[in-house]
C-alpha cells in the first residue's frame, strides 16, 4: 500500500511500532515518532474508515477474525438464564465463526477483549445484557457445549446470545457492526490491554433458526 508524505497518521504510526518492535524498543521507538513525521510532513488526519460486509465473509478485527452468518430469535435455548433475566423474554442470537489469532484465549462474553467484535444495531434499551453490546453467553452451534472463549488458531462455529424483551421488535433482516482493534502492551500500565483502531465494518444479517444442538427442552418438573 503506497503512502504520499503527510498522509501518514497517528494511528499507522503506533499500528507499526506496536505490531512489529519489541517491547524493550517500544519507548525508544515512540521517541522517533516526531522525527519521522516530520520528514514524512506530519500527522495527517486520522478518520475510521466504514466498509460493508456479506454474510460469509471474513473479517479480520486484529485479535480475532470473524465470519457472521445469520441470526435468530428464540426462547427454547438457555431457558434457565433466560428466566434469570429480569424483562428477557427471548434470546437474539448471531451465528458467527470466530478464530483467535492471538496466543491467548479471548472471552467473547466479558466486556474489553471482545467489546466491539460484533454489536447488534437495535433500538436503544431493547438488547438487556449487562453490558449492553456484549453478548450474554455464547454456545458452540455444532453441539450445544459453552463456547464463551475462544481458543489461539481454533476456528469455531457459535451462537452469541443477548436477551431481549421484545422478540417482535427485531427486524426481518438485523443489522450489526463489528471495529478493529489491536491487542497492545502499555509501557504505563505495564499490562496488556485491547485498543480500538475505530475501522467499522457493517453487515446485514439474515433470519435463521434456531440450530438443533442449541435446543433446550422445558423442564417437566
């Protein structure tokens, strides 16, 4: 990819020395940061860029690469969350496949690692998960078992789960969003921690079922 000078921006600065020098070099790399901007003729601006995405199509978000498939809307899975659930009177679920491309397991279902890897557009207040944009629980579509983490270089089929009060209220065709983000070391904080890039890639979701393995049976007793 060619870059004219002052075209260079702030984030494919820190994009490049993240990704690719050392931790030890990290500061002394950022102290260059000025130099090579100024021969490059400085930060040019830095906007998110927008793409739209298919059904099927991989996504690459940094940490993970995402496949979104379909959606569904049911009360015959996870029943005994469901009840839990204060308003819930179904679950919204997005199939996807997710692949971990880091050397850690990731949490789909816990607020920072997976935050922005896939949100449901609905009207605000209608997705009841504490979190909101994080789903609730996640299940592997092939045999019904947790699938909440997902595993480095495991490619994996599953159901993400947000409760919903209105089953009605979802669109024949569902809308989501899925942003880039980079799993960064913080010389500071001298941790790791998940840093949105802010590219937003959106997809129009079909209806589907909900797939056999998810089903649950009420409980007769």
């Amino acid at each position: 990819m060619s870059m004219e000078a002052g075209a260079i921006t702030a984030r494919t600065v820190l994009t490049l020395l993240l990704a690719t020098w050392p931790r030890r070099l990290l500061v002394g790399g950022l102290l260059l940061v000025p130099v090579i901007l100024a021969a490059l003729g400085g930060f040019g601006e830095a906007e998110a860029r927008s793409y739209d995405a298919t059904p099927g199509e991989d996504i690459d978000l940094g940490p993970m690469t995402i496949r979104p498939q379909a959606y569904f809307v049911s009360d015959e899975t996870s029943r005994s969350d469901l009840e839990l659930i204060d308003g819930a009177t179904a679950w919204l679920g997005v199939i996807v496949e997710v692949e971990n491309t880091t050397d850690s397991p990731i949490s789909l279902t816990f607020p920072g690692p997976a935050s922005d890897a896939l949100v449901p557009q609905l009207a605000e207040g209608a997705l009841l998960s504490a979190t909101d944009v994080v789903p609730s629980d996640a299940y592997r579509v092939a045999d019904g078992t947790m699938g909440s983490n997902a595993l480095p270089s495991v490619r994996t089929e599953v159901a993400l789960l947000w409760p919903i009060a209105d089953a009605e209220s979802v669109p024949e065709t569902l809308t989501a969003t899925m942003t880039e983000s980079m799993w960064t070391f913080g010389p500071m904080s001298n941790e790791n921690r998940w840093m949105s890039l802010g590219d937003v890639w959106t997809v129009e979701l079909p209806r589907t079922q909900l797939p056999p393995p998810l089903f649950e049976p009420e409980d007769e007793f």
